[in-house]
C-alpha cells in the first residue's frame, strides 16, 4: 500500500512537472513573438522621433525630448526580457562581479531607491570571476535572487539591506529580512511554490535550473555565511565534476 501511495505521487509530481515545462515553452513562444513585433515597432517610433526633430523649436522640442526619454526607459525595461530570447545563442565566457554589479544596480535603480533600499558588494566579490557561463543565463539567474531579495528585505524592522559577497570562493546574495523558515527550505526552489503574496513561484526554480545548465549550483544556506547579512542565504557555486 505504501509504495502505491508513493508511486502514484511520484506520477503526480511527474505530470505537474511536464505541465509546468510546457507552460514555460509556451511562454518562450509568446516572448519571441512579441520581441520581434516591438523590434520593429521601436523602429517607426524611432524614425518619426527623428523627423519631428528637426522641425520642433521651445516648448514643442522639450516635449518630444521628454516623450523620446520615456520611450527609451521604457525599450529599455523591455529589453530585461533579452536574455530570455538569447539562451540558445549565448557563448560561454567569464564575468566579473564588478560587472554584475554594474548589471544588478542599472536594473533596480529605481526600486532601490523607491524603497530605500542598501545594495553592498563586497571588495571580494567585485574583484572576483566566474568562468565558463552563459552571461544572459547567470546575469538571469542573480537577476530573480536579486528581485526576491528586493521584497523580503523590506518585510523586517531591520534597515533594508542586500549584499553580495564570496564565501570560501562561492557568490553569496543575502538580506535583510526574516529568512527562510525551516519547514520550507526544501520547498523554495519548487515550482510553483511561493511565500510572496502574488508570487508564482518560478523565480528560483528557473534560476537553479539555468545555473545546472552552466555547471553551477544555487542552495540556500539556513545559516549565515562569512561577511553575509542576518536574512536569506543564497549561494552559488560551481559543480564538482566527478
């Protein structure tokens, strides 16, 4: 009987996995789509911006420099989606941490100081590398640890706080906020699990996903690692090839 009951959960887990899969080809479809539809919609936005140029003087120029500023913010959140649509093309190379600071703060400048938000990088970790990724892929993956950290930081009474750090050669992003709670730590990197109100719980599933693909690893540290903050731990380091 037990190893009916076992199986038959096992079955389950299977089908919701291949659903979820599906539902995420799916998706890829939707964003090719529509990235090559804004592609070219971009391009008329960006011919009529420059003949109206020329032509507009006062008032008139400083409101098509105004529209023409909002539009490029807004091409450029857009293009957060990019590395969705270039995985399959990506080469594998190196990147500093001084880059995927210059990556992480140019994305959530804004929420960070919306929020009052510390982001910290460590001196370690800015003269640090990681060889043989997929930047779009690894810039991905610290992306959503990033976005999470982002919301949790701000749900304690402690100063918000994010900081990214090595310990004993692995990448660090840690918080400020509560933590994981122990009954769940074996559940977040599951699809479709989630403690955030809203939340669709794919963020770390994709993350760890994407890492594996690179030979890298994400685990969540129930305590907290050397020059880390007090909240959640999560670590990324690269896989022991056997």
């Amino acid at each position: 009987m037990f190893l009916f009951t076992a199986q038959a959960e096992e079955l389950t887990r299977l089908k919701e996995r291949q659903s979820f899969l599906v539902d995420m080809a799916q998706l890829g479809l939707v964003f090719e789509a529509a990235n090559h539809e804004h592609e070219e919609q971009v391009g008329v936005v960006r011919h009529a911006i420059r003949q109206l140029e020329g032509g507009l003087t006062g008032e008139g120029a400083r409101t098509l420099a105004a529209l023409s500023d909002a539009f490029d913010i807004i091409d450029e959140r857009i293009r957060m989606f990019d590395p969705l649509l270039r995985r399959r093309s990506a080469v594998f190379e190196s990147i500093s941490g001084e880059e995927i600071e210059a990556f992480l703060l140019r994305r959530f400048d804004e929420r960070i100081k919306s929020s009052k938000i510390i982001a910290e990088f460590s001196d370690e970790f800015r003269q640090s590398k990681w060889a043989k990724v997929k930047r779009p892929n690894f810039l991905g993956a610290l992306h959503n640890l990033f976005l999470n950290a982002t919301y949790w930081c701000c749900q304690g009474p402690a100063e918000r706080r994010i900081r990214l750090s090595k310990a004993d050669g692995r990448l660090v992003v840690s918080d400020s906020g509560p933590g994981v709670v122990v009954r769940d730590t074996e559940r977040i990197f599951e699809p479709g699990f989630s403690r955030r109100p809203g939340g669709r719980g794919l963020g770390l599933y994709i993350a760890r996903e994407s890492l594996r693909g690179m030979g890298y690893e994400l685990e969540y540290s129930e305590k907290p690692l050397s020059d880390a903050l007090g909240g959640a731990n999560f670590v990324v380091f690269k896989m022991e090839v056997h």
